[in-house]
C-alpha cells in the first residue's frame, strides 16, 4: 500500500484507523505513536484525533449511511477506502468548520495519494450523498428499538440490548450519548506536598481552567490544559489525573496509617497512589502487576509525585505467593475487566469480540479468590472493575462470598450525593457524571 511521503493530519487519522482494524491496536497508544512518528505539530494532531476518534464513536451510523449510498456493502469495501468514506462522512455530519467541499475533495485526494485513483470517483459519489442529505439525512431502523440505538450511537447491539434491561430505554440512551461525547478531565491534588487552594491558583496562574469537582474534596476538573504533562504543576508532582470513580477505590477501602496494603492489578498505579495520599505516605503498600515495564511506569509516577511507601512487584494476580499470605490489611483487586464502563475515553473498546469478554469473570474470580488470601483476619478485600455488566460485578462477588463464608460486604459511606452503601456501588456516567465502575468492600472475619 501506497502511503504519502509527508503524512498530514487525515494521512495520520487514516493510518490509525487500518491500524485498529488490521491489528487490532488501541486507538490512545497508535495515535500517540503515529503522531510521533509523522511529527504532527499541535494543531494537526488535534485534527488527526479528532477524526480518529470520531469516526470509532460513530463508526455503526457511517457504515449504515454508507451502506445506504454505496453500491458495495460496507464489510465488502477495501478498509482502506471504507475508512476514507467514514472520515469523510464523519466530517460532513459532524465538523462544522470543515465545508462540506473540503470533506469531499480532501477525501478524492487521499484515495489517489494512497495508490487507489480507481476508487476515486466511487468515493466522490457516495460522499456528494452525505452532502446533499447532511441535513435530512434518511431514518435509522424504527422497529427494532435495540438496534435503532444501537446505529445512532454505535454501540453493539448486544451491549445496547443489556443496557436497556439494567436501565430502561431513557437512560440507557443517556449512557449511550455520553460515551460519544467529550469527557472532562478530573485531576486529585496531591495532598503530600500542596492543597487544593494552592494548586487551583496554580494552575489559573499557568491559563488553566481548573473547577472544583462538584462532589470529590480535593479534586478538579480541568480545561485549556494542552499537553498536561508539560505543566509545572504536573512535573512538580502537585496533582495525578485520575477519575473520580477510580479515586473512591481508596476512600472505600479507608486505610489507616500503618496499615500494609497489597494492590493485586496495580498498573498504572492511581489507585496505589491515591491510597499513599490516603495514608499520608505512611504504612506499606506493594503494587503489583504482571508487566515488568507497568512496573517502571509505576515507579516513575510515585517519584513524581513524592511516594515513599510503596514498593513494586512482578506478580500474576492468579498466582499464590505463600509469603504474602495473611500479611495484608488490606488487598485491592481492581481486576482486568471488560471495560465498558470508560469507552468514553477508549473508544474502540465498545468493538471488541464479546466471546473474549465472556472468559473474564473466571479471571476476575481467580484473582479475588487468590487476594482473599493474602487478607488478614479481620482485614479488607476490595474488589473493583470499570464496567458496569453485573456478569462481571455483583455475580462474581457473590459466587466468591458463596465459596468464602469467612467473608462477607461490609456497608461503606462515600461523600454526598452518593452516600450510604450497602456493600458496594455501581457508578454511572448519566447518573455521576465518572467513569462506569464497580466497587466492592468485603470484610474478612476475624478469628
């Protein structure tokens, strides 16, 4: 395949897209080594996410149109001209500072630049058709609510259809939306070495907008960042980006000061360093993960942000290590999950194979029944996943409280408006405005 010599922002969001499907890649990691490697400056790079991302959030609704336009079927198209049609349509429908001449002549060109000047004028013709009904462009599928949903938010139809069963058809089209909108970014001041007073004007002094989070003492959201990391504030260590639903994994597992906590699937480590924050850099904390170079990332990020009390490990989550049985306060399982919970920030993860997604709960079980070892008497297991599908949440737990009657969920109490909960919470998107995600707490009898 025949790719341009000086690769511009459409070059770039194209070559991302084949990437995903040809190898299965995320999208995060190949744009930001595909811009990397094209030398984008900013303001390309913006453009080439923009696309990228937009054509995965909408991807089910453009085949469909597409579908409707084209003579081939989409599944039957080269996908590379499949994907120059979805970032064309992408732009027609949903870039208003892109003209619609732009759009079509943009994606001509590319077709040719890319060795395919035979498919140019099929291109042409199937894009004027998004142009001449951009605004009146022809009905979804009515009769079958599932799939309606399911081309209007491009979402698979057997995920809208469980949604619909957890939430009804109004909030389950919420879920829907939210997932192909932008997602604020929510960052936790680092309370070892600033406060949150001292870092929001720190931050205001740098141009960034930065709003206390509406419910989560001592975090924000922010805005006008650019690259984030190149902030002071940011190299200094004065706060870690984090969501808010992952930050009360450490306000649900309560850590005393001495305590010694073991996070079972630590990587990247916000949850470790939440914790760390928690305890005052005090007490013990072992992050382990199954990556020797999650373990690096982990290391650099507590010396960032001034940790001391945590060390690292190369661990299987799976696997029983007989010197760290009994010796854990508490043991945090955030386990490998589906994911579905964050697609508004991947958006790719909503077209993963769901039969791989239905082996995940005997991993998670696994990993729950090995942690619940390494739990004192009387100590606490927290167990959480960022997903919201019971399969992977509420049923695990329970079969792992059937098989451990030395265990049992344990009420917890998070900041207003979510309160008193019994156990464990499901956090949503539509409802709290975070990440979907699952948290447990469960109690070990003592002896």
């Amino acid at each position: 395949m025949r790719r341009p010599e000086k690769p511009g922002a459409r070059d770039t969001a194209l070559e991302v897209l084949l990437q995903i499907d040809r190898a299965n890649a995320w999208s995060d990691g190949s744009l930001k080594r595909t811009i990397a490697k094209n030398a984008l400056d900013s303001r390309d790079a913006a453009l080439a996410t923009r696309l990228a991302y937009g054509v995965i959030q909408n991807r089910l609704m453009l085949d469909y149109y597409i579908g409707v336009w084209c003579s081939q079927r989409p599944g039957h198209l080269e996908p590379l001209i499949l994907n120059i049609l979805r970032m064309g349509g992408y732009q027609i429908l949903f870039m208003d500072k892109i003209p619609h001449h732009a759009a079509v002549s943009e994606a001509v060109d590319m077709t040719r630049r890319w060795g395919r000047p035979k498919a140019a004028g099929m291109v042409n013709a199937v894009l004027r058709k998004f142009v001449t009904n951009w605004l009146d462009m022809p009905p979804l599928p009515q009769d079958d609510e599932a799939a309606y949903l399911s081309i209007r938010y491009s979402h698979p139809k057997w995920l809208v259809e469980q949604l619909l069963v957890l939430l009804g058809r109004e909030e389950a089209e919420a879920f829907l939306r939210l997932d192909n909108e932008i997602v604020p970014t929510t960052i936790q001041t680092n309370t070892l070495c600033t406060t949150p007073e001292a870092l929001q004007k720190e931050l205001h002094a740098a141009s960034v907008a930065a709003e206390p989070h509406p419910w989560l003492p001592g975090c924000f959201t922010i805005s006008g960042t650019g690259d984030l990391e190149r902030l002071d504030a940011f190299q200094k260590g004065h706060f870690m980006v984090q969501d808010a639903a992952a930050k009360l994994v450490a306000a649900v597992a309560s850590p005393e000061s001495t305590d010694r906590v073991l996070d079972m699937c630590a990587a990247p480590g916000g949850k470790s360093f939440a914790l760390a924050m928690a305890m005052g850099d005090k007490g013990d904390i072992l992050s382990c993960d199954i990556h020797p170079h999650k373990l690096k990332l982990m290391e650099s990020g507590a010396a960032r942000l001034g940790i001391h009390s945590m060390r690292t490990a190369l661990a299987d989550g799976r696997e029983n290590h007989a010197a760290w049985v009994g010796m854990a306060d508490i043991v945090v399982a955030d386990v490998p999950c589906s994911g579905l919970g964050i697609i508004r920030k991947k958006p790719d993860i909503r077209y993963k194979d769901p039969r791989e997604l239905d082996k995940l709960p005997a991993v998670q079980r696994a990993i729950l029944d090995n942690g619940a070892t390494y739990v004192r008497p009387g100590g606490v297991l927290v167990y959480s996943t960022c997903t919201v599908l019971p399969q992977e949440n509420d049923d695990v737990v329970d079969a792992f409280l059937a098989a451990h009657p030395d265990f049992c969920r344990e009420p917890f109490t998070l900041p207003q408006p979510l309160g008193q909960c019994d156990g464990s919470i499901t956090l949503w998107p539509q409802r709290h405005g975070t990440d979907g995600f699952y948290i447990c707490r469960l109690r070990k009898r003592a002896e």
